[in-house]
C-alpha cells in the first residue's frame, strides 16, 4: 500500500488555509496546518512533507529572512512552493534567490493541480 503524501500549509489566513486544505484532503493528501515560521521548523523536525505551502508574510519572518530558512525547510520536504500578497518583483526576488516556486494569493486550484502534477 502507497503511503498518503503529506502536505503542510504554512499560512495566518485562516480561510485560505480552509480553501487550501478542503483542495488537498479531496485530492487524497493527508494536510497539517502551521501558522508560524517557528510551527513550521518544529514539524518538519518531526515530519516528512511531500509538499510544503509556505506564505511569504508568516508574522514571524519577512520574506528576505523566509528566503534565508529555505534549505532548513527544505530538509524535510521533498518540494517547497511560496505564496503571498507581495509584489510581483518581490516573488521573482524569493525564486530567484530559492529556486523554489511563488504564486500570488490566493493560490487557484488549477495552479494548484499542475504543481502536484509536476511534483509526483
């Protein structure tokens, strides 16, 4: 048997992380919630992510500071994905800097479907 991918969804907007979280529990995936930078490293100490949805405007962290914690979150999680209000050249900047994923908020299911498709 397949073990159920988990995803993690790092957000303080709790109506986004409701919409984000009904999308990956219909799409089979086991979801956990953080709402902090500091939640985030606490789990993924603990927990292996398929995929980590991480907002770029946590109230603990900027996103210059969000860039610098990359390869921590990264160590348990296969793929790393940015959301957030911020500028377009802001989420260019956090690419660029990460070569992970940024999408403006909120994220839509389609987006949302392709990065799955191409994270298997």
């Amino acid at each position: 048997m397949t073990p159920i991918k988990k995803v993690l969804i790092a957000d303080n907007d709790s109506a986004h992380t409701k919409e984000l979280t009904l999308f990956f529990l219909r799409e089979g995936y086991a979801v956990e919630t953080a709402r902090t930078t500091k939640e985030i490293i606490e789990m993924i100490c603990n927990t292996e992510y398929h995929l980590i949805l991480c907002d770029t405007t946590l109230p603990d962290t900027s996103v210059t500071a969000l860039s610098s914690k990359v390869s921590m979150l990264k160590s348990n999680c296969k793929h790393l994905v940015f959301m957030g209000n911020n500028s377009g050249e802001e989420l260019m900047e956090l690419y660029k800097a990460t070569g992970n994923p940024a999408f403006l908020k909120p994220v839509q299911n389609i987006i949302l479907k392709k990065i799955l498709a191409a994270k298997q």
